[in-house]
C-alpha cells in the first residue's frame, strides 16, 4: 500500500486570524509582535511580506521596510483557540495527526481513500471544511513522505494543494530547485555556491562521503538524501502521543537570545493552552535545538515542582536553552514541550503549601474560558511586557 502523508500549513496563521477577526485589516501590510525596541516579529500578511518583512525580524527593521505596516501584539489565547478546531477537523480526516506547532500538522492518510476517495479530493474536502468552519484557509501537500509533503505544502502558497505522487519525487525536487529546497538556509547556499553546486542535479553528482567530507556529516547526509527526493527523517520524532510541544524553524538563522527568548515565551504560552483546553498536566519540561549544519539537540528536565502555568514553562526553557546554546551561535529551529502527560487540572503530588503559580494556572483558565465564550482579553504576551511585568 503506497504511503500518503499530508502536510497541512495555515496560511499566515496569525495574520489571516486578525485579518478575519478584524475586517478592517483586510489585504492590508500587517504584522504581528511588539512595538518597543526589543521586539520582533512573529508572522507578518502576505501583503507585508510583499515587502521583504519575515518571522524573527526585529520590528525596527521589518518597520523600516514596511512604513506603513500596522503592529498588534500576539494574542495567543485566540489563535490557540482556532488551532484547536482546525486539529480537530483534521482529525476527523486521520486518526494520527502530528501537531508541529500552533499553525502545522502532519496527517497520514494512508489507506483512507474508501473514506475519503483520491488523496487530492481528499485535500479538496479538508481545505473546504476548514474554510467552511472557521473562515481560513490552509494549504495541503501531498507526498509518499513527509518531508515531500512539507515542501508541497508551500509550493502553491497560499490557499494551495500540491500533490506528489510515488516515483515523482526526484522531478518535484528538481522543480522547487536548490535554492527553495526545505532546509537550505543562507548559510548552507553559500558553502554550496562556493563549491560551485547552483543545482539539485549538480548536487547528486557527488557522493554522501563527499558531502559529508564537505559540509559535515549531518548536513552532508541531509543534503545527499534531499537531492533525491529522499525523506532525511527529520520528522519522524515528533509530537509523541503523551507530549503537548511545538516548534519554530526560522525563515533565517536567528543568534540573537532575545529573539528566541520570545519565541520561548510564545510557545510556551501555546502549549499551555493547549494542556489546559485538554485538561492534561506535565511531569518534564523539553527543548529542542536544531543549529545549520542539521545536528539536533533536545534537553529535559522534570522540575521537583509541579508545573504549572506558561510562566514556569518558558522561565524552564530559558535555563535548558543556556545549558545547549550560548548566544551568537546560529539557530535554525527552537522548540519546546510538556511531557510526561497525565489527565486532570491537579498534579498527582499535593503542595504542603499554596504554589504562587497554581494561580496563575487558574488565571489561564478563566481566560481560555472567556476566549470560548467570545469575550476580548488583554491580548499582548510579548516579551517585552512579560520583562517589564518581572520587574514590577
């Protein structure tokens, strides 16, 4: 039985949720993050990418090449909320879906066509019930792999659907071409401009010790394995049935501790949202780190204290991440989870005394409770506010 994986991407997640919330915004330059000067930002409309703006840019800068950009800060409670549904229709689809992160899941729709029919009238369905049911749209990739389906979700962008068939992924590869291959940063193109290789059919000219012996032995194996269409297994590890986790890769290596501290910071907010919509609590807390040259490093640690709000999540992440990374080194993704899963809204170990941040847990709920209901919040959990609120 042929396999058929399904990548699913939301369109400008954060964006296309403002967009649709607030009509007004509509088509115009938009980008979500601060507005001081530590911010960054965390995704920005089409409109505004148009004008060279990307995730993990500092605001000055994605400000000064679009002016006329408006900023709101993130309100993760809302896109957490929206995210749930859309995971939700998805699984309707597959029952094993892997949730990447807040706006990205893997669907294995192997032997579902009595079900579903053809892999791309399947898509067709999905995209249309997901618009029908929450106003968004998202675009599908369709491949024998995931890594192939990744890189067809964002072949058509956005609103697209992309299917490669078996046996086709070496044209696909071939298509997309070295320089937009997943996983080919700035970096990576300029060691292979250097070795004079500007394409994937040049690449496959040389062996995996060739590579390996130029480009090191993770990235020389990724790229061995990429240029023919061949999945590098860089997904195969994620989203266990007892974790709650999400990740970023950077549109550009990002080396700045800042930058990453707040995207720490964001998803942790997520995650714990998404532990408290599923009444679930973690024992461990994780990172993970993924640096150029494809080497990937996780790190846990499993607190004497019961955790319990995004404000323990994020402060752990921040001391495993100087444990693995210390800053000016590149960083390609970053993520961080809750493991150890169990079900419930109490810790199976009892505090002999109150925990400060039981009731910051109990604050979080009352404000997913309310995003439910369809009541406005305060929306802003940036970094910069979540700083000056410590310092208070």
């Amino acid at each position: 039985m042929e396999q058929t994986f399904f990548h699913v991407d939301m369109d400008a997640f954060f964006a296309a949720i403002e967009e649709h919330d607030n009509p007004e915004y509509k088509g115009k330059c938009l980008v979500i993050g601060g507005l001081g000067p530590r911010s960054v930002a965390s995704t920005a409309s089409y409109a505004a990418r148009k004008f060279g703006v990307h995730s993990a840019m500092p605001m000055g800068q994605a400000l000064r090449l679009c002016p006329q950009a408006i900023v709101i800060p993130p309100n993760m409670k809302r896109y957490s909320q929206v995210s749930k549904k859309i995971m939700q229709i998805c699984r309707s689809f597959s029952p094993e879906v892997q949730q990447l992160s807040i706006d990205e899941a893997f669907l294995d729709m192997t032997g579902t066509r009595r079900l579903f029919g053809l892999p791309r009238q399947a898509a067709q369905t999905l995209k249309a019930k997901v618009l029908e049911e929450t106003g968004l749209t998202i675009s599908v990739g369709i491949g024998p792999s995931k890594f192939i389906a990744k890189m067809a979700s964002d072949y058509d962008k956005p609103d697209g659907l992309c299917r490669v068939s078996q046996g086709k992924e070496l044209a696909f590869v071939d298509a997309v071409g070295l320089k937009k291959l997943w996983g080919i940063g700035k970096v990576t193109q300029a060691q292979l401009d250097k070795h004079h290789i500007g394409t994937t059919e040049q690449l496959r000219q040389f062996s995996q010790n060739t590579l390996q012996s130029l480009f090191g032995q993770s990235m020389g194996q990724f790229l061995y394995n990429a240029s023919r269409g061949v999945d590098p297994g860089l997904f195969s590890s994620i989203t266990k049935s007892h974790s709650i986790s999400s990740e970023m890769t950077f549109d550009e290596d990002v080396t700045e501790a800042l930058i990453l501290e707040q995207y720490l910071l964001q998803m942790s907010h997520e995650i714990m949202f998404r532990s408290l919509d599923e009444k679930q609590m973690g024992r461990t807390i994780g990172i993970k780190i993924r640096f150029p040259d494809f080497s990937t490093f996780t790190c846990q640690v499993t607190p004497k204290a019961n955790i319990y709000s995004a404000e323990q999540v994020y402060a752990t992440g921040k001391q495993l991440l100087s444990q693995k990374w210390h800053e000016g080194v590149p960083v390609r993704l970053l993520g961080i989870g809750l493991y150890q899963l169990y079900n419930g809204e109490k810790p199976l170990q009892e505090e002999l005394f109150d925990d400060p941040f039981s009731k910051k847990r109990e604050l979080e709920k009352i404000i997913l409770e309310m995003h439910k209901k369809g009541q406005e919040v305060f929306k802003a959990t940036n970094l910069e506010q979540h700083d000056l609120q410590n310092k208070e």
